[in-house]
C-alpha cells in the first residue's frame, strides 16, 4: 500500500511541475523528493509529516475560553507570510505541506486586504465585522483589521540596510544564493541615490564584503552582490554580532536602519540557542534598529528559529520560494521594511451576549491581559500600507439579546521605538438575529482560515471543505487593483485546487 501511495504521490507532484509549475507569475519550484517521504495521515491526506531536515515548532491551536471564565482577550500582532509561501512550494511539489508549518495569522496576514486608512494624526487604523461562521453556522465569526499608514516613496525616510547574508554550503541553488542574488540586485534598481546598503556574508568566518555603500553608486554593490557563493559552516550568531555593530556604526536618526537577514536558518557554529541569539537581538531592541529574516530553501530548513528571532527582533519574516517573491518582498512591497507602527497589541473585551471565544492563530502571540497596557513589552510591527487581520470565532450565549454589542476592540502602537502608545477604541458592532450579510473582505479571511484550519486537519474546521474554502475565496478574488495589483488572490484560489487535487 505505502509503494502504491509513493507511486501516486510522485506521479501527482511530476504532474504539477510540468503542468502548474507557474500560475498568476509565481512560479512553483520542484523540490527534492526522497523516496519513502509520502504518506497518508489520519485524514487520508497525502502529507510528509516533516520534511528530513526541516523544523517547525509545534503548535497547540487555541481552544474556546468562555466569557464568564475570562472576558478579555490580548495578542501581539504578527506581520509576518513566511507560512503561507512555504506551503506555496510544498502544494506546487505535489504534497501538503507539515501541519506545524501552517500558522494561519501568516495566511491571513500576507495579503493586503481593503482597509481605509488610519484617521488624521494617526499611523494605524482599525475596524471589525461581525457575521455568522461558515465552517459552524451555529457560531459567529469575528473580523478585526489593522492598516498601517500608506508612505508616499517621496516621504519615506532614508534606508540604511545591512545585508546579513548566509552563504554556507547548505545555501547553495538556483532556489537559495542564485535566487537571492537576483533579487538583491532588483531591490537595489528601485532604492534611493541615498539610501545606504551594507553587505556581510558567513561561510566560514564573518566577513564585511561591502562597507556602507550610498546606491548612487549602485554598480559596486551589484557588483559585490553577484560574486557571493555559497561554501563552507554557518557561524550565524557572530555575523549577526557584525550585521549589528554596522548598523549602529551607520546609524541614521529617523531613518530606516534594517538587518536583512537572508538564510536557511541552519547556525551550526558558534553561538546556535534560539535562546542565546534572542538575547542578542533583544539587546539591540531601544536602539532603532530593525530586523526582517528572508527564508530559503529545504531540506535543512529551520523555521523555529527564524520565526523567535524575527518576533523578538522589530522585525518580519518571509519565506521566499521563486523569484515573484523576491519581487513582492523587495520591490512592489518594499514599503513595508519601513514600520509605522511599533509594539503593536490588541484587546478584545467580550460582552454578555458571547458565550465563549476562540483566537483563530497568532498561537504564540497570545500575552498576559496586563501586558497591553506596559509599554515595555515587546510586540509586532506594521509597515507602511500594511494590513492585519484577526480572527474570533464566537459561540453565542442561549439567551442572547438582540441588538446588543459584542465587543470592543483596542490597540495600543507607538509611533516611533521609544514612544509612549497610543490607544485606538473601537466598539463592534451589534448583532442583529436574522442579518448575516457580510462583505468580500469578511469573506476572504473566513476563505483563509477555513483552508488553514483544511491543511492542519484542525478539529475546529466544523464543515470546511474545499468547496467551501473555493467559494468564500472566489467571491473576494477581484479587488481592485490598489489592493491586489500581483494578483495573489486568484493564485491563492488555484492553490486550493491544486490541494485538492493531491488531497
């Protein structure tokens, strides 16, 4: 039976590499596929529970609280999309992707979705919507979103990026240092004249193979971009160390300093804890400085790790799986290296009518209810025109009143690290039996999530299906072009079908 399965499921990935190997753009890469590495779970999917190599941290998905027990839930935001790319490329290998890959706030959250912008004097803007839940009609689901303040490309302030590149062996191939090189060089195409860019690799030893260079002189740093190669041991933790030191030696007051990090994530020399290297991110913290992690790769790749250091760091993580992603990430939403909104928490207060509530993700997100008013503690960040959304999935209390108030919603950020927060107040709104209409973007997120909860073969998915997941996607995949300009949402739709198919 398992060769049979092993048959069929290296038939359906070869099928969708020559047949779905691109769609929308994005192209889909083939992966290593050992033999013996399919097989079917409880749920008769076609899964490899873990890839040889690859780490993931497991996640305990959140369970329904009741009201009356604890009336107030808190989360950090989390701005990252780095789990909704890897499933990318394991859907377009011909097999789902590990259950503890599928974080479903980085679904959500690598769309941008149509939120209006924050109110005057603001940076951040917040609103809700409330409707019945499709995988459980007897429930309601709860819609939170955030958007950070759109930067025109004249007002952003000046970059200063140090670019922490991994180029040991294991970041070798078209799908790592190849494809990482050609995305540097395009970022550097659409930055400033004076905009700084800084280039440290590790392969063996640390070394600074671009000092702080102004882009008007861009042929240098192209230059010392295309000659990285990838050879030799990972010392991550002290080219971190340099990556930071470069950072504040080239500090620029009010400007955008940044670490991109660019790895498998595999440090196997020196300094290796996640513990110790959170440590040394966090130590950098009051200093303005930045971190994003860029993932590459398989087969030794090192999830866990990346995602503590970028949620403890001011920074985001990314996993990037062709070069349309390089292109996303570094060029069309290039904006987003720059935060406009800092330690970033939401509150949610649930009223009588709420039974119980449920957090749809940010698993590790969740912080003590005294946490969100102490500016001291650490949270996410948004970056300019950047969207957030949350999901609840809510059972309603048996003698719930009509046109009574779900809900209030709050959001502390601070302008800038460093700041006192601010707070925004929203009351949701009331709930009316009998009305259920809701809209695209309602839509999409319950679409997500449902496909999330699919992938992870949650006990929470009720009714989801992929007919389901099919429908609420396809009703919101046409946004305009503000919006959806790359088109991400009708390739998320043909994702679904391609999980359906090897599923």
């Amino acid at each position: 039976m398992k060769r049979i399965i092993r048959i069929a499921s290296a038939l359906t990935a070869i099928s969708a590499i020559l047949s779905c190997s691109a769609y929308d753009g994005y192209l889909l890469s083939p992966m290593e596929m050992p033999d013996g590495m399919y097989q079917m779970d409880a749920n008769g999917r076609i899964q490899e529970p873990e890839i040889p190599g690859d780490n993931f941290d497991k996640i305990v998905e959140n369970e329904f609280i009741k009201v009356a027990d604890q009336p107030v839930s808190t989360f950090s935001i989390d701005a990252d999309g780095a789990s909704y790319s890897y499933m990318r490329r394991c859907i377009g290998s011909g097999f789902l992707p590990p259950a503890n890959s599928v974080r479903t706030e980085e679904y959500l959250n690598y769309f941008t979705f149509d939120y209006p912008e924050p109110e005057a004097g603001e940076t951040v803007g917040i609103n809700a919507e409330i409707g019945v839940c499709p995988w459980n009609t007897e429930h309601m689901l709860l819609r939170l979103g955030l958007k950070g303040k759109s930067v025109a490309e004249a007002d952003m302030p000046v970059a200063n990026y140090i670019l922490l590149v991994d180029t040991s062996g294991s970041m070798s191939g078209t799908d790592r240092i190849d494809l990482l090189k050609s995305g540097l060089c395009n970022m550097v195409d659409y930055m400033r004249p004076t905009d700084r860019i800084a280039i440290i690799t590790y392969a063996g030893e640390v070394k600074r193979v671009l000092e702080s260079t102004l882009v008007k002189d861009a042929d240098t740093i192209k230059k010392a971009i295309r000659k990285l190669e990838a050879s030799g041991y990972t010392p991550g933790g002290a080219a971190m160390k340099l990556a930071y030191d470069e950072a504040v030696e080239h500090y620029i007051k009010g400007g955008n300093n940044r670490i991109i990090m660019c790895t498998d994530g595999d440090f196997n020399v020196g300094v290796t804890s996640t513990d110790e290297l959170v440590e040394m991110v966090e130590s950098y913290l009051d200093k303005g400085i930045y971190l994003s992690i860029m993932g590459f790769g398989t087969g030794n790749y090192q999830d866990s790790k990346m995602e503590s250091l970028s949620n403890h760091g001011n920074g985001t993580y990314t996993y990037i799986d062709s070069e349309e992603e390089m292109m996303k990430v570094f060029v069309h939403e290039r904006s987003r290296f720059y935060s406009v909104a800092n330690d970033t928490k939401c509150q949610v207060k649930f009223f009588d009518w709420v039974d119980s509530y449920r957090l749809i993700g940010y698993e590790n997100r969740v912080m003590n209810n005294e946490d969100f008013n102490d500016d001291k503690k650490d949270a996410g960040e948004i970056g300019a025109g950047q969207t957030i959304t949350a999901l609840y999935e809510l059972i309603p209390a048996a003698d719930m009143t009509q046109n009574a108030t779900a809900a209030s919603f709050d959001v502390r950020y601070k302008k800038a690290l460093g700041e006192e927060s601010r707070l925004l107040h929203l009351e949701i709104g009331k709930y009316y039996e009998g009305v259920t209409k809701t809209g695209p973007e309602f839509n999409f997120a319950a679409g997500l999530a449902a496909y999330a909860m699919i992938l992870r073969g949650s006990k929470f998915k009720g009714s989801a299906d992929y007919a389901m997941v099919k429908e609420l996607v396809g009703s919101a995949s046409a946004p305009t072009d503000g919006v959806d300009p790359l088109k991400l949402r009708p390739g998320m739709l043909k994702l679904v079908e391609k999980a359906e198919q090897i599923q």
